[in-house]
C-alpha cells in the first residue's frame, strides 16, 4: 500500500513551457485534490475531483487543467508555465472519514 | 478575512515543556477540524481529529470552542520530535469536501 505517489520530486521549467505533474493513489478514494503551498501561506486549493470524470475548480485554479479519467489517477497540467506557479504542489486523496492523505509533494522552478 | 488563522510563532520551548496554541475560524457553520503536522519540506500529516467534546492522543489534546470559534492544540512533555509546523484544518464555507488551511503555527523543541 503505497498510499498517494507524485512525480517528480523536482522539476525547473522555463517560462512558457507545459507539463504534467502525476498523482496516483492506492487507496480507492473518490476525493482527490491538488493544493499549492507558498511560504506563509496555507495551502491552497487548485483544483479537486469527487470521483472518475467529475473535477472542479478550487481557489487558485488559473494556469492548471485536471482530468480524472481513473479513481487511482489525478494529473495536473501546466499550460503555459509562469514564475508566479513557483511552488511547492501537493496531492490528496481523502477518506469518507473525512481524513486527507498527502503525496510528498513536487517542488517547482519556473525560471 | 482568511477563513482559518493561525499565530505563526515560533513558539520556542525546552523540553518536558508544555505548549498550547489556537486557530480561529471564520465560518460558523464548520462540521469538521482537525490538526495535521508538517516536517520541514515535507507533506502534511494528519495529527489528530478534533471532537465537539475535546480529545487527546498520547501527549496532544485538542479542543473546540463553538461559541469562540477556535480549536486549540496543546502538547504536554514536549519532546525534540515535536518540532515542526502545526496546521490548523477545517472544512470549507461551501463544500464539505474542500478544506480550508491554515499557514501554521512553527513550534521548536530545544534540548
């Protein structure tokens, strides 16, 4: 039981480009959400999904494109990279107890 | 006005010490709370739920003040481990599926 897995761990981009950061959970969870976490600030909410072909958008969701084409499965695509996507990128899944279960995360660099 | 606030410290005690701290939440109609803990440049990890009627785990104890809006963290006999960030969670204005965090409270266990 891995639990969330993200990848990469680090990626440096430069301004303009486009890329996928992956997510996958083992844990057969419907909820799944991709957060951005700033210095100073809490994380915040990009983009989140209820189940397979159901995602929405959260607080801060320019810039990102989710599909949820599997439960296991939650990637989040960059479309045009810019310096202010700069970040640390979190993935979740979350229980129907109500408790969230966090991937390692993906630190960004966009130069 | 942030819809969760937390003092960020750091809180700076010695060991064996006992530390308390609170978050406030702006949204009355909140269900669900709880405390994560975040190690420097890792993922947040679920701590402790925390119940109408207070709860502890081992050292931690967590209450809720309704009528205050605030939830509280307290840690007896704190050890060297007990330093990290400690994030304040609790469930969105609009959907209970969103969770709302906040920036964290830094706590430093020196020997």
């Amino acid at each position: 039981n891995a639990g969330v897995t993200q990848t990469p761990k680090f990626q440096v981009l430069k301004t303009g480009q486009s890329m996928t950061l992956q997510c996958a959970q083992d844990m057969n969870h419907e909820y799944m959400s991709w957060y951005r976490q700033d210095p100073g600030m809490g994380l915040r909410l990009i983009h989140y999904s209820v189940g397979a072909g159901i995602t929405d958008q959260g607080e801060v969701p320019n810039g990102y494109n989710v599909s949820r084409s599997t439960t296991e499965d939650f990637p989040l695509r960059l479309l045009s990279a810019a310096p202010s996507q700069t970040s640390v990128y979190f993935c979740a899944s979350r229980s129907t107890g109500g408790w969230q279960y966090f991937g390692p995360g993906t630190r960004l660099t966009v130069t | 006005r942030k819809e969760v606030e937390q003092d960020p410290g750091p809180f700076n005690v010695p060991e064996g010490a006992t530390v308390a701290f609170n978050c406030t939440y702006s949204n009355s109609a909140s269900q669900s709370f709880f405390w994560y803990r975040q190690d420097c440049r890792k993922e947040p990890k679920l701590l402790m739920s925390v119940y109408s009627s207070g709860n502890e785990d081992g050292r931690f104890t967590a209450q809720l003040n309704r009528a205050s809006q605030y939830i509280s963290l307290l840690i007896r006999d704190s050890k060297l481990s007990d330093s990290a960030t400690y994030l304040c969670v609790v469930n969105s204005l609009f959907n209970d599926y969103k969770l709302s965090f906040g920036a964290g409270t830094t706590v430093t266990v020196r020997a």
